[in-house]
C-alpha cells in the first residue's frame, strides 16, 4: 500500500471517530461509564498526530504500530482489545494483500480479540461487528456491502443482552441498547470500505 493511502485510511477513521464522538459517549452512558467517545477520539488523534511516520512503515508495520498506540492512548476495556485487533493484522498481513491474505488475518485477529477479551460473538460487543464483517469478506462481498453488513451488526447488538464489559453489570437492563464498541468498529469499518473502494 503506498503511503498516502495509509495516511488517508489514518485520517478517514480518525474523522469518523470524532464526528460520532458524542454518540459513541451517549451509546456508553445507556449501558456503560459514558466515556467511549473520548476513549476513541483520544486513540484515533493520537494516531492521526504520527500519520505521516506511520505511513512511512510497510503495511504490517503501520498496523502494529496504530495498534501499539491504540493501546497506550485509548485506556478502558476497548483499548487493549483495539490494539489486539490492529497488532495482530499487523502480523498477520503480508506486506501487499490480496482478499484471501485479509480475510485470514482479520479472521486470526478476530481470535485474538476473542482471547484477549475472554469473548466471543453473541456477547454484545464488538466481536459480534467484526465476525459478521469477516464472513461478509469471506463471501468476497464489495466494500459498500460489508460496510452496511457491519452497520446492520451493530443495529443487532440492540436487543443482545451484554455478557462481558461493563454492560453485563447491567444484566436484562442491557438489553435495548446499542453496544458502543460495536458502534465504533461499524464506524471503522465504514471509514476504511469507503477509503479503500471510493
Ligand atoms: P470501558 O468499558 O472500560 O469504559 P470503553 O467504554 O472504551 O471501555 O469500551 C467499551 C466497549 O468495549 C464495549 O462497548 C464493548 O464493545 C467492548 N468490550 C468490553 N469488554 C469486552 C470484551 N471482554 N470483549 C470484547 N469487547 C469488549
Ligand atoms: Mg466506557
Ligand atoms: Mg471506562
């Protein structure tokens, strides 16, 4: 990937993020702590400030070292997990992949997001966004499509009850609620499928 096109899928999440700060707060004081919008806005400035470094990077380089940040700047249950997701497509990606090569690493980073966050899909978080985006990859869905399959898994944690996360505090009182790191990765999702295709 060259390196303008790294720093334009930097700033295309980074903006998403901050346009939907305020909802991804309002979706995590529903059924959270009320502080995933700023997490994630923090994270994605931090990344966006160190773009041009980043870009600099072969393609697995970059990614690790968006996830390493995500990890040091987004704090909360979702930064680690973000970071998981980022470091292991970093090393998981050949430098210049095709669709088989991406759909394996996210599949293997998808895992690692799972045992990073002792969850699984069905749980209301943001596995239950990105297993569904994987199969949408899998099925050699294009762009447009597998950003409105994530944007419809997100819609579906709705009505989940939260099994891990602050949610699950909550018990039967998360149900009717979107989960906010589902949001976010749809957001993300989006970001990239429109960069990567528009
Ligand atoms: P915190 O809950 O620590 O305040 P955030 O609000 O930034 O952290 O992130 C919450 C999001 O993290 C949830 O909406 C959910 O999608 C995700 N999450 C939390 N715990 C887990 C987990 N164990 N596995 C996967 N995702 C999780
Ligand atoms: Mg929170
Ligand atoms: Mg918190």
């Amino acid at each position: 990937m060259a390196a303008s096109d790294f720093s334009r899928l930097i700033a295309a999440a980074a903006d998403t993020i901050a346009a939907h700060a305020e909802e991804l707060t309002a979706l995590d004081q529903a059924i959270g702590d009320g502080d995933h919008g700023l997490n994630m806005q923090r994270g994605f400035e931090a990344v966006r400030a160190e773009a041009d470094a980043f870009a600099a990077k072969s393609l697995p380089d970059a990614l690790t070292a968006v996830g390493t940040k995500l990890v040091m700047t987004v704090g909360g249950a979702s930064g680690p997990l973000f970071g998981t997701l980022f470091m292991a497509l970093g090393r998981e990606l050949p430098p210049a992949p095709d669709r088989a090569a991406l759909t394996a690493a996210l599949g293997k980073a998808i895992e690692a997001v799972s045992a990073r966050g002792k969850s699984q899909p069905g749980q209301k978080t943001m596995l239950d966004v990105l297993q569904p985006v994987y199969e949408a990859l899998a099925q050699g869905k294009a762009g447009t499509e597998i950003a409105e399959a994530a944007d419809r898994a997100a819609d579906a944690t709705v009505p989940m009850k939260a099994l891990r996360g602050r949610a699950s505090f909550l018990g039967e009182r998360s149900i009717g609620h979107m989960d906010a790191g589902a949001r976010s990765t749809a957001l993300l999702v989006r970001a990239v499928a429109e960069t990567v295709e528009g």
